[in-house]
C-alpha cells in the first residue's frame, strides 16, 4: 500500500532520547513475536565472526580517518551508538564479548573524535550543517515488530533524489540551517519540505531519505511544530516509518538476487538496512543478508567499490548510485560512505545478538 498523500491522524511524536531511568528497557530487543524466527541467528557462533568483522573495520578507519567524510562519519556515529547499547547490555552479565566490544567502542570513540575535528577543518559548511548529529553516537528510538503486510513496489527511475533539497529540509529540521543571514531555529518544517518527503513516487535513495528525514524529527523531538501542528489529521510518526520500510524491504528483495546484490547497489542495500533494522523491523535481520553483507568487506577492513582492482575502471551509470561529491575514496579504493553504511549495519546485527542470546545465558 503507497503511502496516501492525505494527512489523516492527529501527529504525536515520541522524543528518541530515551530517559536516563529508561535506557536499560529501551535498549531491549522485544522479539516474543512468535513468527520471527530468529533462533536461525544463534547457528554457527557468528558473534565472533561479526566481532572480527566489526574491529578489522575500525582499525581501517583509525588508520584512514582522514578521508571519511560527514556521511561516512554519520554512518560511523550509527555504529557507534549500536556498540554502546550492546556495553551496556554486556555490563549486566559476565559474558567473554563484554572486553572485546567495550575495546572497540574505546577506538572508535577516538576515531569518531578525530574524523569530527578534520572535517570541521576541511569541510566546515556541510559539516555544521549536520554537527548536532555528527557530534555523538546516534541511538534510535526502537519497536520490535515485522513489517506484516507487504505490497509492491514500484521502482521510480525518472524521479531521483535531490540531495540539495533534501539537505535544506534536514538542516531546516535540526536548526542548523541559513536564510537571508539569520539561522531558522530547529523543528522547522516547511510545507514544500513536507511535500517533497512525503511524495509516494519516490525509491531507491529518495525514499530512504525520506525515511532519514522523519528519523530526524522524531530524534530532534519537533511535537507540534509549525506545520505538523496545522494538519488535523495526519499519520503519525511511526505510522510513517512503517510505511517506508515496509515499501524499502520491498525494493532490498528486488536488489537482492540469488544471495547477491550487483555492485552498484550495495550502498543503496546497506542503507536500507542501516535505517530500518535499528527502528526495530526485525525483517531486515536475515541471516542471509548479514553473511553477505560481511562477504563484502575488503581484507582490509574496509568495504569498496568492488572489484578493487578495476575501481579506475568502473563507471557509475545507475540512476539510484550517490553522486561522487557525497561518497570519497580512501585507501586502497575503499569508499567512505560505503564503509560507514556496511560497518553500521554489522554492528546492528551484533547489538541485536548480544540482546537475544548472552541475557538467555548462551
């Protein structure tokens, strides 16, 4: 089902900063649903293997921090929140995993710091436009369920995302964004923005940026705000998360095939997993997807435009690809936003794990 461009419930946001008493409980992965199977995940030890995964790539970014770029670091911030909740679950228990997670979470915190500082340095503008996300670990506010219902989903490959737009709605939405010399305080949510990221002929980037776009209002806490106080009726916030990500599962089935995804949407493919996986639709956690997924990573550590050796070589002609201004190249052909994307969605599946198997003692 498209979403409907009519407004119809009354709005009610939900802060996503989860109360100091609270944390402990919203850190939790409800997964008494009886149809997710996710005995399937506790096969084959892969805490371990994602472990691995997941320290191999923070060393490549400790290493390269220079050349992660704000989405890279972003993605990073996503990752390092995930890692947190899972030291503080480890905390309770006297699991192995708690030293080594608690280690990686110390060298990111680092990493996180310096990459910060560079591009405040070499990128100031796109920087402090997104600075109030970039300057800690991003936590989300989390509901386990499925998604249910399934509908199709049409690609739209006429209709791309503008990412100029899109970024004046974010910056509108976090208080970071100039107009005629004065700074437009946060929450501001402006109709044409509202229009442009709640259209129904939207995939591919585009309609995961809408998704980001409504993560950010709920994250900022913009309840009742301008005009999502004026419409009477309207979905609710995560009325409207559940609809794109049940419309983005859609569009990461058709770009997986026979346990593969071509190259050029890789990127697209992890950041459909990074934004709805983390909000708690526990579809986007399949084994299956998490192996390949980690059969991505360069030796390195990294994650990059494969196949290595040929990146020279390799041109970007899909429609739904990100424009090279917002991916960069680091050593050894890896790819920032890439890398950040790949990196965040492993440790989602390692928080996910560590919550559903060492507080049952396994």
């Amino acid at each position: 089902m498209v979403f409907s461009f009519s407004f119809q419930i009354n709005i009610k946001l939900i802060r996503s900063e989860f109360p100091p008493n609270k944390l402990e409980e919203n850190l939790k992965w409800r997964t008494s649903i009886s149809c997710f199977r996710w005995k399937m995940f506790t096969s084959g030890n892969l805490i371990p293997k994602l472990i691995n995964a997941i320290e191999k790539a923070a060393n490549f970014f400790q290493a390269d921090y220079e050349n992660i770029n704000v989405d890279g670091l972003f993605g990073l911030q996503l990752g390092q929140g995930q890692l947190k909740e899972s030291s503080v679950w480890l905390n309770k228990t006297n699991s192995k995993w708690k030293k080594p997670v608690q280690m990686i979470v110390d060298k990111m915190s680092q990493v996180l710091e310096l990459t910060l500082e560079n591009n405040l340095a070499n990128d100031i503008k796109y920087t402090k436009m997104f600075l109030n996300l970039l300057k800690r670990p991003f936590h989300f506010q989390r509901q386990a369920q499925q998604i249910n219902t399934y509908s199709k989903q049409i690609f739209y490959p006429n209709v791309s995302y503008d990412e100029e737009k899109g970024d004046t709605c974010f910056a509108q939405v976090l208080g970071s964004y100039v107009e005629n010399g004065r700074t437009l305080p946060k929450c501001t949510v402006t109709t044409k923005c509202l229009a442009y990221m709640m259209s129904p002929f939207a995939s591919g980037y585009y309609i995961t940026h809408q998704l980001l776009y409504f993560i950010f209002i709920q994250k900022i806490g913009c309840e009742g705000s301008g005009n999502l106080q004026r419409f009477a009726e309207r979905p609710t916030i995560r009325d409207i998360q559940r609809n794109l990500c049940r419309r983005i599962y859609q569009e990461a089935k058709m770009l997986e095939k026979n346990g593969k995804v071509d190259t050029d949407h890789q990127d697209l493919f992890a950041e459909q997993s990074l934004l709805c996986a983390p909000l708690g639709y526990l579809d986007f956690l399949r084994t299956d997807w998490m192996k390949m997924i980690m059969s991505w990573q360069d030796p390195s550590g990294c994650f990059a435009e494969i196949p290595p050796l040929e990146t020279s070589k390799y041109k970007r002609s899909s429609s739904t690809m990100r424009k090279l201004l917002r991916e960069k190249y680091m050593s050894g052909g890896c790819l920032s936003h890439k890398s950040g994307l790949c990196y965040g969605v492993l440790t989602v599946y390692l928080n996910f794990l560590i919550q559903n198997t060492e507080n049952n003692g396994q």
